[in-house]
C-alpha cells in the first residue's frame, strides 16, 4: 500500500554537521549523541552515516549491543552508566566507557569487578547543580580512592552536564567554577559539553564534547541561533496532498469545528496526522511547505489528515509534495514554536512505521 507520509534522511547533512563540530572543538574529541534510536534517526543510519566519528554516546545496553553486533566498534560512552551486574560485565566485554554517577553502582562495581575480563573505564560524574545525578565536589576524593583500590576500572576523568547551557540569559559559570575546581584539583581529563555548551563557551570542550541536537541540525538554544554556523536539518518530515476542499464564507472545517472560513478558500487535505507523530497540537497557523510554498495548517490536526491553506498557492493536485519540517524555509524549530512542543521530542514522537528515505549517499528505502 503506498504510504502518503515519509521522513527523509540527509545523510550529506549529516556529516556537514559532524564536522562542523569538529572544527568548532578543533581540540576535542566529539561523541555523537545517538540515545533514544538517534533522536528519532534510527541508531544504525546515523552511526553508519558517521563511520569517521570519534565516539558515541547513548543510554541503553541493547543499543551497545546493537552496534557492536553491526560491526560498529568506535567507543562508546553509556551516559547514564550499568542498571545492574551482568550489564556491567557486558560494558566491559563490549569496551564501553561507563559513567559513574551513584554510590550504588559504586557499590555494584566493587563486588562485581572481581568477575571483570577486562578492565572497565569510568567517567565519574560530578553533581555541579543540575542535582539530578552525580557525586557532589566534596566526595570525589573519597571515591577516587576507591576506585583508585580497584585493578578492575580505569578512571577516563570526570564529567558533568550543565542545566541551562540551552538558555543563552542563563549564565553556566556558576556550575563551570564548581567543575573546573574538580579538575584542576585532581589534574582529570573531562567531559562537559553538551551541543549547547559546543558553542557557547570553548572552555568546558574539554577531552570530549557530547554532540546531540546539533548533529541532527536543531537549534540547542531557546533563542535563536547565533549567527555564524551552518548546522543543517537531516531529518526532513514529507507528505503529499490527498484531497481538495473548496470552503465558503463561513463553512467549518474538521473536528470541533474550530476553524471557520472568513472568506472563499481552497483547503488542501495532507495524508498525515497525530498517528504519524506530527503534533496534535500545532494550532492554526503552524506552518507548511506546499510545493515549495510557506502556508499554513487550519482546523485541528487529526489521526491521519490534517488540512491545509492553498487559497494562495496556486495550482495545486492531488499527489502535490508537501513539506512538513526539515526544509531551510521551515526549519523543525517552527514547528515546535508553534506546536509547544520540543524539536527532539518532535522527532523522536514519529511512529516507526513511516518509510524512511536516505539521501545524500545511494538512496535507498530502510
């Protein structure tokens, strides 16, 4: 059955994007953050697509798994570290490098290192405010003694992770003093720099910079991004027009009748909706490429549909493309703006079901 509803891919965008990072942290290694199926990527694609990155980054053991079972053997930082012992074990045969970041998986690796193969490197997180996870300043030493007793774990250095890096009024010094102590203190390789934190302060960049939204092109700030960088979307959302609708002055469109033409107008049905992941909350006004036209999204968005405003576009036919996010006239970003909601949870909401295009490489379906 065709499928009206695609995501495309921008392999070539991709490694733009990467080595754009690189050249920013010219001195640093920078880890591809690709946690949660790559921000709705697909975790293979994007850690395929960069066979050349230094590293990734991500959360759960089957993801570890998943590359190394594909041949992926790049390092591999797990960010939130082990749940419980035979995952520890895994870490270690899988050469992951493992935060520390609980006195209970402290605990955890002191009675499980005796079974270790292989020594397991750790990265010790430092709690510097965002007071989530981490040990605070005062217990660093007492746990490097610990683990300095143990022949099973390596200590790569320390890292930390900033609270409001994404807000360019929030200042981050207060938690960088706090971090910086730690690492003068003790002389450790660090890790702290989150995509926001990339651009906003060359100092935190550190051993290893943490790449997320700025490797799938989004804007990491809640401001506009500043001036100077080309980061470039690689996901694009893309549907086509499914039906025609000629409204009158007054007539109502779709569920709750919440939209009421004020004039004549031509209404473009898209084959897209809630049940793919575009946003049920993008309000009227949120807006659409067709054909390459900037218009806008009227009435409630749908399970499977959602309606469009063509009375400007010209001449418009069933099959007609249309872009939903992902282009340089509508980034991903406006339509978070519009709908409230994230640019990554956006991505990351897509059903898996939508074929996926890649581009910028053979294309093929996957």
């Amino acid at each position: 059955m065709h499928s009206t509803t695609r995501v495309q891919l921008d392999l070539a965008a991709l490694r733009h994007n990467y080595n754009q990072i690189k050249q920013i942290a010219d001195s640093s290694k920078a880890y591809a953050v690709v946690k949660s199926d790559a921000y709705g990527h697909g975790l293979l694609r994007i850690a395929k697509g960069l066979h050349d990155a230094d590293g990734f980054a991500l959360i759960q053991m089957d993801d570890l798994r998943a590359l190394r079972e594909s041949g992926i053997w790049k390092p591999v930082l797990l960010l939130e570290g082990v749940m419980d012992a035979s995952d520890l074990l895994d870490a270690a045969i899988l050469k992951a490098e493992v935060v520390l970041r609980s006195e209970a998986q402290l605990q955890m690796i002191e009675k499980t290192s005796v079974a270790l193969k292989q020594p397991l490197a750790i990265w010790l997180k430092v709690n510097t405010g965002m007071n989530r996870f981490g040990f605070p300043p005062a217990q660093i030493e007492e746990v490097m003694q610990r683990l300095a007793s143990n022949s099973s774990v390596k200590l790569k250095g320390v890292m930390t992770h900033f609270a409001c890096a994404d807000d360019l009024d929030c200042e981050i010094e207060g938690q960088w003093r706090v971090f910086h102590e730690v690492v003068r203190r003790y002389q450790l390789p660090f890790t702290a720099a989150n995509s926001a934190a990339i651009l906003r302060d060359q100092r935190t960049h550190g051993e290893v910079v943490r790449a997320g939204s700025l490797i799938y092109g989004n804007n990491p700030f809640s401001q506009a991004m500043p001036v100077g960088y080309d980061f470039r979307p690689v996901m694009s959302l893309r549907s086509e027009i499914i039906g025609l609708s000629n409204l009158q002055k007054g007539d109502a469109l779709g569920y709750g009748a919440s939209f009421v033409a004020d004039r004549p107008m031509l209404i473009g049905l898209v084959g897209c909706g809630y049940g793919d992941g575009y946003p049920y909350t993008a309000p009227t006004g949120t807006p659409v490429l067709v054909k390459g036209n900037l218009t806008r999204v009227v009435g409630k968005v749908a399970m499977n549909v959602m309606a469009v405003d063509l009375t400007e576009v010209g001449r418009v036919g069933l099959g007609d493309p249309v872009v939903l996010w992902g282009d340089h006239q509508l980034p991903i970003s406006e339509v978070s703006k519009y709908s409230g909601v994230l640019s990554e949870a956006l991505e990351c909401g897509l059903t898996k079901r939508l074929p996926v295009c890649l581009i910028g490489e053979e294309s093929i379906f996957a």
